[in-house]
C-alpha cells in the first residue's frame, strides 16, 4: 500500500502538530500506510515511538512475540 501525495503531505502536517521529528516520520509514514490498508494490528519492537501518532494506532499496537 503507498499513499498519494496530498495523504504524504498530511502525514508531515500531524507528525509536526505532534512534534514528531526525525526517524520517527518513517514510523508515521509506516503506520498510515497500516491504516490505510485496513490493518488490524501494527507490530512494532518500538511501541513508544508509535504511540505517539495517536490513539488510531495506538491500539492497533503489538509486540512481536520469538
């Protein structure tokens, strides 16, 4: 899944109202292509970094399991 340029440019817009910097623009880049796609769960050994893209990701969040 990839998202269009107006969804790329919103994605920038939430990270900076969020103070999201840096790598973790991947991170929010990798969740809304999650969303996007309809996943149910996003899974992640950096829970923190995705938590703070809100409460839609929030609770899709899940630590992968060895």
């Amino acid at each position: 899944m990839s998202l269009e340029g107006e969804e790329y440019i919103s994605v920038l817009r939430e990270a900076a109202q969020r103070s999201i910097s840096g790598g973790s623009i991947y991170d929010a880049l990798i969740a809304r292509c999650a969303l996007k796609a309809g996943a149910d769960e996003i899974f992640t050994w950096n829970i923190r970094h995705y938590q703070m893209l809100g409460p839609e990701v929030a609770k899709r969040l899940k630590t992968p399991v060895l």
